[in-house]
C-alpha cells in the first residue's frame, strides 16, 4: 500500500506565518492542472504498481481549485494507479470557500475526507494572521460539511499566538469539541525566518508568549481532549476511535508515497526526490517532459534516524526489536544506550518492547530525539 500527495500551491492571499510553498497567481491554476496530470503519467511508475490507500490535497489551498479541476486530477491518479476501495481521500479547505454547491461536488468526486483549517475562533487574531474567514464561518462550514454527508472531517487549531491567554485558549478548544469533529490538528505557533510573522517579530513589533504558558496550554490541549474522548495518536494529532488520519500515519510508519506538484517530496523506499519549488519552471519542465527533481539516496545512518524521529512522534512508539531487525545490534546497542538516561528520568518509556515518550518527554520530544540519532 502506498499514498499520494498532491500540492497546490495556490492562495488568494498569503498568511503571515505560513512557509509553505504557495503563490498568489491564481490565473496559472488550469496550466497547473495540467502539469499534474502530465507529470501524473510521467511518474506512473515511481511506486512500482502498489495500491494506493490514501490521496492527500494539500497546500496552499486546494479549495481554490474548482471541482472539475481537482476531478481531473483524481481522473488521472485513476487511471494510473491502482485505488483501494476504501481509499481516504482527503482535501484541505478555508472555511470560507465551503458552499453548498462545492460541498455537493467534492462528494461526487468520492471525497471522503475533509481537513479545515481554523487555527482558531477568535477574530481578531483571525485577523491579525490575515486569515480570510471568520469565526462564525469556520462554525458554519462545519455545520455544512456534517449536514451534505461528511463523516470524517479534521480542523487545525493554532495556540501560542502574541498576546493570546490560556482562556483564549479553553475557547478554542471547547468550540472545536462542540462541533464533534472527528480529528483534531493542534500546533504551537511557530516563527519561520521569511515570513512576515518573523519580521514583526524580529522588529519588536510582536511578543512570543512565555515558554511555560505554552506549555500549559498544550497539557491543557492534550488533557481536555483526552477527557473529551479523542486519542492522543501523535504530538499534534488527535482523533476519535478509528478515525486516525490516514494519510498522515503513513508518513510516520515508513509508508511509500509519490508527491506531485511544485514543491512536492515523494519516499519510494531507499531515497527521497522533490520537486522544483517554482510555479512557472515547474509547468515549463512538465510540458517538455523533464520534470527536475532533486534525489537523495538515503544511507543506512539517515534511515535509522528518520526511523527514530517518525515513529517517537506517535503515541505507539518505536519498537526496539525492529530496529535491531532491521538495522542491526550496533545501532539497538547505540538506542538503549542514548536512552537510558531519559528512561530513567521518565522522559522516555517502554511498554511491550516499544519506547515511546511519556508526557513530560513530549515537551522536549525534539532535543530527546535528536539525542537518539547516529
């Protein structure tokens, strides 16, 4: 079983702390389609004929597409690739491109999941991240999405923004769980040097909030939705029974993907390749049939680590007796003894031959992790 990912890059206006790869041309959509579709030929054979269980659109904001173009797409993966019946094909949306008519149409194109990105019900920062929607908007679009059908819905929420409380915070979260979603999304806000949110900063135009504030709030994340039923399956992650994303834990468990559009990364197994991040040379190398990629043979030190990162992330952990599988007694012998030290300060775990992160070790789950590598 393999997945695919589909990046769109497009945006009708740009957030202040987003760094993803995206563009505000959004005369240039249809040439893009079909550039997907070409390169969705061109690269038919990257997964060795596996079938596909999961198709991603993401972004940028892949609603900016009209539905005949994000059928076309779907047409082509189709008609290139096998598709699992029960395939979970998920497409990210603003809350304010959510109408009746799209609704309808995303579900004769057999969408059958739908992540919305909120990142939070407050206006005013709503406002001040340049996000176009408002509160009221992302509660009806919502509302609407349950309403045509969908069963299986995820919003993103956002906590640590400047000058935001930890009863800004509760809000936010109380509203998600009123709306009985079935995934949650949550991050830390973060400064990416190049965006705008960074400069604000960078000028002292801004304040991040204070290192334990945050942290309060994410206990307070993780504990309220725990209460509320949902299963804390990954660091930001949270789902209902069943309802894991995935997509996402494909990522996490060594799952093979292609990546198509600008910008996007494909994993086959032994290297990782990505696309031009570059609208136009993009659909230039496309149309002559040269799509330019960037690959990357993976050694066996960077499998190992990429291995350790990805599976701590999850609540299930990293099983120790694979490692030693299928890497080898060296690198088993390099694991237990980098984290000794955390297990014996119960940062790190081992539950049924799986070490996993405790709590406490989620916090600073990215220097515990560093520490693992080779």
């Amino acid at each position: 079983m393999s997945c695919i990912y589909i990046h769109i890059p497009f945006c009708k206006t740009r957030c202040i702390y987003c760094d993803f790869f995206s563009t505000t041309q959004l005369e240039l959509r249809d040439q893009y389609v079909n550039a997907v579709c070409k390169e969705i030929e061109l690269t038919d054979k990257y997964l060795d004929g596996d079938t596909i269980h999961s198709i991603y659109f993401g972004g940028g904001t892949p609603s900016q597409l009209t539905p005949s173009q994000t059928g076309r797409i779907l047409d082509t993966i189709q008609a290139h690739h096998p598709i699992a019946q029960n395939c979970e094909t998920t497409i990210e949306i603003n809350p304010d491109d959510v109408t009746e008519s799209y609704v309808a149409a995303l579900r004769s194109l057999h969408v059958n999941r739908v992540s919305l990105g909120i990142q939070t019900f407050h206006n005013d920062i709503l406002r001040f991240i340049h996000r176009r929607h408002t509160s009221q908007q992302a509660i009806d679009a919502v509302r609407q999405l349950q309403g045509n059908g969908f069963s299986n819905i995820s919003i993103d929420l956002m906590f640590g923004f400047p000058g935001e409380t930890l009863e800004d915070w509760l809000h936010d979260i109380e509203q998600a769980l009123k709306m009985n979603v079935q995934h949650i999304s949550a991050y830390s806000l973060m400064y990416e040097e190049g965006t705008k949110l960074y400069d604000l900063l960078t000028h002292q135009q801004i304040q991040e909030i204070d290192e334990e504030l945050s942290r309060t709030m994410y206990q307070t994340l993780t504990e309220r939705l725990k209460d509320a039923g949902y299963e804390h399956y990954e660091i930001s992650n949270f789902a209902q029974p069943n309802y894991y994303s995935r997509h996402n834990s494909s990522y996490w468990n060594n799952t093979h993907y292609l990546g198509l559009g600008a910008g996007a990364h494909s994993y086959n197994g032994t290297s990782r390749q990505n696309n031009i991040s570059n609208l136009k040379e993009y659909i230039d190398d496309i149309h002559l049939g040269e799509p330019r990629v960037e690959i990357e043979t993976l050694s066996n030190d960077q499998k190992y680590n990429e291995t350790v990162m990805t599976r701590l992330r999850t609540s299930k952990g990293l099983n120790t007796d694979s490692i030693k599988m299928n890497f080898g007694n060296d690198f088993y012998h390099h694991l237990m003894t980098t984290a000794t030290p955390y297990l014996n300060i119960g940062l790190l775990k081992i539950t049924d031959g799986n070490l996993s992160l405790t709590p406490k070790g989620i916090y600073i789950s990215n220097d515990i992790i560093a520490s693992l590598f080779v």
